[in-house]
C-alpha cells in the first residue's frame, strides 16, 4: 500500500507545485532546524500546519479576546482570537492562490501567527511586558512569545520543529505597523530571528520584513482581516454608529466589514500580481491609513473599551507576582505547577527562570482562565 500511496503523492504533489508562481516558495526548499525523515503524505508546510492545529496553544485561540475584553463573556457572537486567525487564513489563501504563492505556506503562517497572544489582546500583552520589564526579562511582544512557544513551550517544552519559513513567518507578522509594500529578505538566516528577538526584548523598535512572500501576504492581511471587523464589533458594542465612520473612507474602502476586505483584497493582488513584492496601491493604503487612525481613536482609546481593561492593568502584577512567589517557595499546590510546570520537560525548566517561567504561564492563559484566578485570589473565600 506504500508505493501506491507514495505514488499517488508523488503526482499530486508535482501537480500542486506546477501551478505555483516562480515567485512561490517551494516545499522541497524548506528546512527544519532538526531534519526530519520526510512524511509521506504531506509537503513539509503541510506538516507544519497540522501540527499547529493539534497544538494546544490553537485550541485556546477561542478563548482569548481579539479587541475588546470581557465582552466574549457576555455576547459569543463578539469576535474572539479564533475567528480572527480564521479570517487571516482565508483572505492570506484567497490573494496567495491569486497571486501564484504556495498557500500551504501561508496557511500553516496564518494559523500561527498570534499562538503568543495573553489574555485580553493588545492590552493584556501591554501589561505583561510591563511586569516582564520590572522582573529584567525584557518587554514582551506576542510575536515573539508565538514563536517561543512553537519552539519550547508545545509538546511539553519540545517544540513543534517548524520550518524555518513557517517561524519566520509567525515572528515577522506585525499588523500594527501600516506598510503600503511589503519586500521580503529573503537572505534572512537564523542568527538575523535571534537578533531581533534580542533587539526587541530591550525596546529597539526596528524593522523586520518576512523572508517570503506569502509572510508578506499573512503580515499584510493581519490589517485586512481586522481593519473593518473592529468596526463591526464596536458597533455591536455600541460605542460607534455606521453613520458615523469618515465619509471620504466610507467612499473609497466601503462602510461595511465585507465591503473594505473587497476593496483591499483587489488592491493587493492588482498590485502585487508578477511582483517581488506585495502592496497596496498608494491611494488605498492612505485610505486604510486614515481608516486605522479613526478605529485607533474611536475604539481602541474609547473611554468604555480603557475602563474594562484598566482591570487588566491592575490584576495583571499581581497575578505574576503570585506565580513567581508560588515558584520560590515551591508551592506545589499552585496553578503554575498544576496545569504548567509539571507537564514541561527538563530542557524547557532548566533553561528558563522563574519570571520567564510565569511570563509563559500568563502567555498561555485563556481569557476566562485569567479572569478565575484573579477571583481566587482576590475574592474572599465563603465556605
């Protein structure tokens, strides 16, 4: 049965890889920091994906919030991390099929890209980095945590062994720089991920383009997907009428959430067809420009979204410091050795320290679990 399923592969495979661009990153170009023998199924991007799927770092994407905290409690129909990562993967596949790219590269880049999200989105991610900075491990930023957790947090602190395209891709990503073109390093190596990480981690603020085009594709949909869906959702929230989004951006982009995705979906792959790079037009990228300096000032600052998640910015010490108590006396008892520190390998606790430790614990919090420990901690106890 073997040779049958090889054969069939075989001719599937070649069959995928003729219909890609000579711009497309190719399978067979791939490489893993720890060779692998090859899966006989699979294109080694494919591998990947499936094994950030499984992972159960994706599995709580559903239960962490994309921009506004607490609200997910309330209203399941508000979006969450999940339905965001799901947006990213379809739109990044629709402009990398179009655009001649190896979408299995983008998918398993997509499915990935925010795994190093806290709880409560940009906010929750802005408290730990101030803890992180107080305890002399650096600032955190969810990219970099995405990909530390592929690396030395998934499968008891092994690691997922990813390609080095799909890792690049995931630490590259950033939707809150806005880029009109996106142009890949394609020379990047190794020692360039760990540069930044390092350069990041001390507050550097420097530019990191993605090695391939289809990250270029994920890192420019990231915005695509988000742009107007915040704009749905603060609707339902309540803190912005339709009526009252800038009219000039309403014209050219659209007013509603399908209508701006139309619009800079065509724009991207209109620009960036038989390119070395992927781009929006000038005139659309100054629209979404404007567009992300409204939803910036009109969302993301609001007086209501600011009041829900300065809960955030008092817990959040707390809750570490606790963590990092809990490691010093050795408090078996402790959520962070329950459902963490027991099940991590000797590699994984050997090379990081107690605040490192707790950063990751936090990192891999729900939303919903945060929220319990807090109320256990902070909540008198009535027997």
């Amino acid at each position: 049965m073997n040779d049958r399923i090889n054969s069939i592969f075989k001719e599937i495979k070649a069959e995928h890889e003729s219909i890609l661009g000579k711009r497309a990153f190719y399978n067979s170009n791939a490489w893993r920091n720890k060779k692998e023998e090859p899966d006989i199924m699979r294109s080694q991007f494919a591998v990947d994906r499936d094994r950030i799927l499984y992972s159960g770092a994706y599995r709580r994407y559903h239960g962490k919030t994309q921009v506004f905290s607490f609200t997910n409690m309330i209203d399941e129909e508000m979006t969450n991390r999940n339905l965001h990562i799901a947006y990213v993967s379809q739109i990044s596949r629709t402009i990398g099929k179009y655009l001649k790219l190896n979408t299995e590269l983008i998918e398993a880049i997509a499915l990935g890209h925010d795994l190093g999200h806290c709880p409560f989105g940009h906010d929750g991610e802005s408290a730990l980095s101030r803890c992180c900075e107080q305890n002399d491990i650096g600032q955190f930023h969810h990219n970099i945590e995405s990909l530390h957790i592929v690396d030395h947090i998934s499968r008891k602190g092994k690691g997922l062994n990813l390609t080095f395209q799909v890792r690049d891709g995931i630490i590259s990503h950033d939707g809150e720089v806005h880029n009109t073109q996106l142009i890949p390093n394609t020379a990047k190596k190794e020692a360039d991920i760990q540069s930044y990480i390092t350069a990041k981690k001390i507050g550097e603020d420097i530019e990191f383009m993605p090695a391939t085009l289809e990250g270029c594709v994920v890192r420019i949909t990231d915005t695509i997907a988000y742009i107007g869906q915040d704009i749905e959702d603060a609707i339902r929230f309540n803190i912005l009428r339709r009526d009252e989004l800038p009219k000039e951006q309403a014209v050219y982009l659209g007013n509603t959430n399908s209508q701006i995705i139309d619009t800079l979906i065509k724009s991207v792959i209109v620009n960036s067809f038989d390119e070395d790079f992927i781009a929006f037009d000038t005139e659309t990228s100054e629209h979404l420009l404007a567009l992300k300096k409204f939803n910036y000032r009109r969302i993301y600052t609001d007086e209501k979204v600011k009041k829900s998640n300065s809960i955030i910015y008092r817990t959040m010490p707390i809750l570490f410091d606790i963590y990092l108590n809990d490691i010093k006396e050795n408090n078996r008892e402790s959520k962070i050795f329950k459902h963490f520190l027991d099940h991590k390998n000797p590699e994984y606790l050997d090379n990081y320290s107690p605040a490192e430790r707790v950063r990751d614990f936090i990192a891999t919090m729900t939303d919903r679990y945060y929220n319990e420990e807090i109320k256990a901690y902070l909540l008198p106890w009535k027997g």
